[in-house]
C-alpha cells in the first residue's frame, strides 16, 4: 500500500494569496526555510496500478503534474486516477473537481450528507454523473475504491463547509459531514484525518495500532489565526482541534500505538512550518512528522500475513 | 497600461492530467518545445498599483505566485488585485474564484446574466458578497474597474458554459453570456476576447485600430480535437471559432488595422503549441503571436495624447 501527500497545507496553501503573516512573508521571500506547500490532498494505491484521490484541492492539477505516477500511461485519453474519495465538503477538499471534469471516467465516493451538498450545486454537472457516477458510502462499511485496498469512513467531530454554514453553525457535531478514513491492505492500516474538531476516545480507539495516522495539523495553538494578526476565529471555530495543549492532538493521542504520526492539513499561519522553528522541534520530539508535498508512505506486506502465506 | 497573460491555454491547460495528445505527450516528456501552460487568464493594470483580473481560473493560485507584482505588499493580509472581471461562466473562467475566497475585499465584475448563473450555486457564497460584491455591468457601458482603466464589454457570438447546456445547445448566440472587453487608458486600447464562435462584422469594426487584440486561439482547425483523436466536437459546438480556413480568425480579422495581433486561450490538442512546428511558422507568418504564460503587453502613453499634455 502506498500513499502521496499530494498537498500538506490546509485552505490557502502556502503562501496564501493574500496573505503576509511571518511564514507566508518567509514563502514570499523564498526563504528555504519554508517550502510552498499545495492544498490538501492524498493519493493511495495498492500496487500503484490505480490511484484513489483522497479529496480535490483547487491545486489537483498543479499536483497531479508533480506526482509522475498519476500523469496518463497510455493511448490518447487516460489516467491512473480511477476514484476520489471526499472527506467532507470544504472548498479546499471538492473545488479540484472541476479541474477532473474532461469526460474521464472514475468514480467519486462519499457519504450522503456530502454528495447531496455537491448535487444541490449545478456546476459540479460539469463532472457529468453519467461519466463519474457518484457512489454513496455509508459510515463504517468497508468498501474498495480502487483493487485491493480497503476504505472504512468513520465520523469524526467537525464542522459543516463555511459555504453551508447559517449564522450559528454547531462544531464539534459527529456525523456524515465529516468523516475520517482507515485505508486497509495486506495487513497494514493507515488512517487518514485532514479535519476533525477534537480528539474522541472514540478516535483513540480506532488509529490505536496503525501504521501511520496522517491527522489534522491546522493549527498549532487555538489562537494561532488571532497571534498572527490575520483573522480572529479559532481553531474550535473552524472544526480543527489545536496540535499543543492538553486536549491537542500531541497530548491527546500519545498514549495510543502509532506506527508513523504525520500531520497535514497545515494552516499557513502555522509556525511548524517554519523548518528551524522552536515549534517546529517541539512538534518532532513529540514524535510527529510535519508533512510536506511528495511525502510517501509505503508499507510492505505485514509480517504477521508474510508468515502466514509464505510464497 | 500593462497587461499580463496569466494563463495562455484553454480548458485543462498543456499538459491536460489525462491527456495524451500529440502536443500533451511532448509536455509530459518535458520536450522544451512544449513550455507548460495554465489556464485561461489575463491581470490588467494603468500603473501598476492595483490590479484587475479577467476571469479566474482553476490555476489562479499557481498564476498569482508565478507573478510577482500579484504578490501582497503590506500588512497582514493584503493583494494588489482589487477586481476580477468574468467573461463568461465557464469553469476555466470562474473556478478560480474558490481560491480567491479568504475575506479579502475585492470587486467582481460580470454581465447579469453571468452573475445569475453563479447566484445559482451556493458554493459560491464561500466568496461572501458582503466581502467581495458582486456588481453587474451593462454590455456598452464603460466603467472603471481598476483607477485609470477603462473597461468596456461588448457582446461576441458564444456559448452557453458546459455545465448549463441543455440537450441541444444554441451555438454562436450574441448576448450577455459571452463579452469581450475593450480596455482603455492613455489613448492606447487592448481588446481581449478570450472566446468567441464566430468573427463577425461587428467584431471586426470594434478592433480595428487597437493597439492590441488578444484573440481566442483554441482550435486551429474546426476538427483538431477529432484529428487528435482525443475527442468528437468541433471548435463550432464548443463555441469556438478556428485560427485556419476562410472564416478563421486569421483571414477574417486579416483586413483590420492591429498593433498587435495575440492568440491566447489555446487547447492542449492545438499543434501552434509546439514552437517549432509548421502550424505555429503558419500563424506567426500570419502577424500573430502564439501566448505564453507571463506574456506582458506594456503600452505607454499614445504619441497623440502625449503631444496634447507636454509635461
């Protein structure tokens, strides 16, 4: 089983367009210390034959011409993309499928509660269901979106899309809207979390024993918009739990067996970004990679299933 | 007045993630006679200060970061684009606005019927108008997006965008859907029509004597997407007149007077995409110019204007 981090940054990217907080300044000046970073995305195969897209950031197309394994192989139409699965319904995870639309045939997964916000809005026609049939998936049942690797949908808490948001909208609800992913093959587990508002035991309990949890590194502190000078909601605020403190995701999750912990999903005005930063170690004593674009995972066979079939 | 081509390719961009074209084949291959390019997009400005984009496209966030003179200036969050101007509704033009979402004030400029298709669709509230307004422009009304540019909108023969076709799409329609835009400033004028069906006499008397004309270049012939083998509509179904043959742009603008004559909005099947093929000594032999992206047209104050106010 493999996985691309396709994009590490959460919506924005890094440097974001318009902004200039001190590691978007860094970015804008070039500084090594900083690497741009695309929006969030993940690419996962078995066997690198075929490739399921784990959310579509508006940087797809930047990504997918980064990532040679996903360029097309063969005759005059193609691609290796054969499914995309959607984590929830944020601009930063669905706005990439419009860049898919060219009557290229794959399928699009996700729950209910997400395929009914994209099929209220026309323009995702342009993804032409006859082409991409949209494949609801129910929570906990283990489905293959592409051959030979297994996908589970948990709920995780979190927060409705800021374009479906009314004036007081709930955080922290646990339901369709979204959802985390246990990717399952040849014994190995990886569990893929981009949003997710607070660290459950119910959460504990499921990425207790994975290979490799890839989770939510939005925010380094709850204030982290609020420091840099760029914006005054906090992480609660817009569904993601904060890397420190005591109910952050270091402290939160430390005690459950993890064989790699990454995070992605990386706010720009995060200062883990920065490579030499004091946040920057912090993070990695505690036993967390900082995920950039390009980074792979792949796992080999479980030890326990080589033993059992021995050819 | 400068004029900036952000993005040099039509729908999909060179190379297009699942194509494999003859033209594609050579960009994925990194065979330099295929320079890569982004979609469709143009950043106009008088001065320099404030900038004025025409459409947003899917790779507005790779354009702004490859432009620097896009790059915020001052404070915490800024941006020297102060206004986006759409010239239709297709996906090319408008999915770039998703990136352009994060509480920076800007003005969006578009026809009322471009501005009705997007109010369709709540996803595009992510851009809150309370942040960013929408405001409608009449074709023939001039107005000034920007300080110091004049802008103009006239109606071109064009196409419903894909995704609000219908079964049995009117083509080469003349009305609010598709615009080009004369800019204006100092005496000099740019005109930029980035899609149109059809040359038509009107078209031809509202270029002549401009200072440049940035044209749509899409298809070279009206059948290159069948040629290619990549596709069966014709430039005509897509709304997009050929550079070749009797009724191409090419003989068909050949008698107006044209500073500058541009094609931009160029398919990724379209051969004037590889630099030194026969197709594109064809069309510069013609007096046009093949786009790239980063393209600048820098026009300075008309001779004219500049004998009436000497200092």
């Amino acid at each position: 089983m493999q996985a691309i981090v396709l994009g590490s940054a959460a919506g924005g990217g890094v440097p974001q367009w318009n902004c200039r907080c001190p590691v978007c300044r860094l970015a804008w000046a070039g500084d090594p210390r900083v690497r741009p970073r695309t929006q969030s995305g993940l690419a996962v195969s078995y066997g690198g034959e075929a490739w399921l897209l784990v959310n579509a950031s508006p940087d797809i197309r930047q990504q997918i011409a980064a990532t040679p394994v996903l360029h097309p192989r063969s005759g005059s139409r193609h691609s290796p993309i054969q499914a995309v699965l959607l984590t929830n319904g944020d601009i930063d995870h669905v706005a990439g499928l419009f860049t898919l639309r060219e009557s290229q045939p794959f399928d699009l997964f996700a729950t209910a509660g997400i395929l009914d916000a994209i099929a209220a809005n026309r323009i995702f026609d342009v993804v032409n269901p006859a082409c991409v049939p949209r494949r609801e998936v129910r929570l906990e049942a283990p489905f293959e979106p592409v051959p030979g690797l297994l996908a589970t949908l948990f709920p995780v808490p979190g927060k409705a899309p800021l374009w479906l948001e009314g004036e007081d909208p709930v955080i922290g609800e646990v339901g369709e809207g979204t959802v985390g992913v246990m990717f399952e093959a040849d014994g190995r587990r990886i569990a893929y979390v981009p949003g997710c508002a607070r660290v459950s035991d119910d959460l504990r309990q499921r990425v207790d024993g994975v290979d490799a949890l890839l989770f939510d590194g939005t925010v380094l502190e709850d204030d982290d918009l609020i420091r840099a000078g760029v914006g005054t909601k906090t992480g609660w605020r817009m569904g993601h739990v904060p890397i420190n403190g005591a109910k952050g995701a270091i402290a939160a999750l430390a005690g459950c067996s993890i064989g790699q912990r990454v995070f992605v999903h990386i706010n720009n005005t995060n200062p883990i970004l920065i490579d030499d930063s004091a946040e920057r170690r912090h993070v990695e004593e505690s036993g967390w990679t900082v995920a950039y674009d390009g980074l792979m995972l792949d796992f080999a066979m479980s030890a326990e299933l080589a033993k059992a079939s021995p050819e």
